[in-house]
C-alpha cells in the first residue's frame, strides 16, 4: 500500500516541504504535543545552570559568618582606636559607617570585580546577570542593599523562601538587581556535536535561523533520540507538527521535498553550532572582563 497523498511533499518525501502550502503537510492531530510531551531529563539547556538553594544558603551563611566574626573584630579595633576621643553621637556615626562598608561596600566591590564574594570564591559559585553576563557595579550595589534588609534585618527568611519558589532558587536581591547565582567549577553538559546532513549544509549555512524556543528545542531532540522506536506513522505525525512549528523560526525555509526528520536534524545541529560560538564568545568576553583566564 502506497503512501497517503496528503502525506506527500512537493518531491515524494512523506511529510516533506509541500511546494502549494510552502511548509509541512499537515498530518495527525492537533496538539499532539501540547504540554510537556515528549520532554525528559536527556535534553540539555544551554544556559549555565543555577546554583541549588542548599549551596546558596551555606554560601550565604559563610559569608555572614565572615563579615561578622572577622570584619566584627576588625571594626571593634578601629572603633576603639578612632571613637576614643568622640563625642556619642560621632562615635555612632563611624560605627553606622563601619557597618555599611563591610556589608554593603566590600561585597559589592568584590562582586563587581569578580563576581564573587568569599564565600562564592570557596564554593565555587558565581552571581551573573539573567542573560549569562557579568553583574556591573548597578548588579552589586542593588543585590547587597536588599540583603541588608533581606539577610542581615531579618535573618535570612525572605531569602529562603523567595529561592524556594524560584527556578533559579533567587533572592529578593537577585530579583531586583536581574541576577543569578551559578556553579562556576563546573560546564553544563553541552549536546554531542552534530553534523548538518549534507542536502542541507548549504541551506544551513546561509538561513536566517532564530533562536528556538526551549520547549521546541527539548521535543525535537527527543524525537530525533527516540525516532528508532517510535513506529512509522506516529514518528510521521510528530515530525511534521515539530517542523511546521519550527517553519516560523527559519526563513528560508529548507528545499522543497525535504524530509522532516532532516530538516528538524540541520536545523537543531545548526543552531546548536551558533548558540556554542555566542557562548564561547559571550564566555571569553566575561572571563576579559573579570580577569580569570
């Protein structure tokens, strides 16, 4: 029995580009991946990924030990020196002073520099902005004035309880300031590397390819991961809903007759190559910019 027509593309393919339509025959049934289909733990973000509430709470937890046990004693010895020949209120002055530079000033300045504070420095964890970047003096400043109030003024809570209803396990300061705490010892586990198949290296190189959307991105991996035991007609249906979403990403959209199973391979390889050479590039930027090589 002969394929069905309507599964046809302009050059014989099932499923494949239809020159009357400009894109993928339409097969199976609408919203066949609707939700979460076809999305499991194998598929791999390009992000860096975020720092777990544990680690960031130890971290945390270091840094107030430090401040207040080391940069305490230190205070009480200047103000001891400094406070003696003071009238109360130009003592309380000073003290108000001392305090902000070692809470808010000193990490800030560490933070801006290297986007670490001690703490972060021994357990390998690093505050970037939301897009990957490095945090600026704004970043810093903005984290650590919340966390006198977050942190410091009410021992923590908010904090806790703000990274436990974030993804990204983000304090009050990092939602104001648009930051985020990563893992720095550590790379995400990029996607092997890929080859565009050769019908479409030149298609690929030369497409405008936009950034696909995370869960576009997640099914088509796992479609191509899983095609081998998925049977004929299913594979078909879910191949052709993948690359007619994927159609509104690409212009121009690939030769008439491709298969959709090709075009979802060169367009996932490909844009996997772009995403790695911003990354790269976005990551020797940072590493310029902070002074770690």
């Amino acid at each position: 029995m002969g394929e069905d027509p309507a599964d046809l593309g302009g050059d014989g393919y099932p499923g494949g580009v239809s020159a009357s339509t400009g894109g993928y025959a339409e097969s199976g049934r609408p919203g066949v991946l609707a939700g979460d289909d076809l999305v499991t733990g194998e598929a791999v973000a390009l992000d860096m990924p975020a720092a777990a509430l544990g680690l960031r709470a130890l971290s945390g937890a270091l840094d107030v030990f430090l401040t207040v046990s080391i940069g305490g004693m230190m205070a009480a010895l200047v103000m001891a020196q400094v406070t003696s020949s003071l009238d109360p209120a130009a003592a309380a002055g000073v003290g108000v002073l001392i305090t902000v530079l070692l809470l808010v000033v000193y990490p800030t300045v560490m933070e801006t520099v290297s986007g670490r504070t001690v703490a972060k420095m021994m357990l390998g964890l690093r505050t970037l902005r939301d897009d990957g970047g490095p945090i600026s003096f704004r970043h810093a400043l903005t984290r650590h004035l919340v966390g006198l109030i977050e942190v410091y003024a009410l021992l923590g809570s908010p904090a806790l309880v703000c990274g436990l209803l974030n993804r990204r396990s983000k304090r009050l300061g990092d939602l104001a300031a648009g930051t985020y705490v990563v893992r720095d010892r550590i790379r995400p586990p990029w996607p092997k590397t890929g080859v565009v198949p050769p019908p479409l290296a030149r298609w690929a190189a030369t497409a405008d390819i936009a950034p696909l959307p995370d869960q576009l991105a997640l099914s088509i991996r796992e479609l191509l991961a899983r095609a081998p035991q998925i049977r004929p007609q299913p594979r078909l249906q879910l191949a052709n809903s993948l690359a007619r979403q994927a159609m509104a990403h690409v212009a121009p959209g690939p030769p008439l007759g491709t298969p959709p199973e090709v075009f979802l391979e060169a367009l996932l390889v490909e844009r996997g190559r772009r995403d790695w050479a911003r990354l790269q590039r976005d990551d020797a930027l940072r590493r310029r910019l902070t002074g770690h090589s």
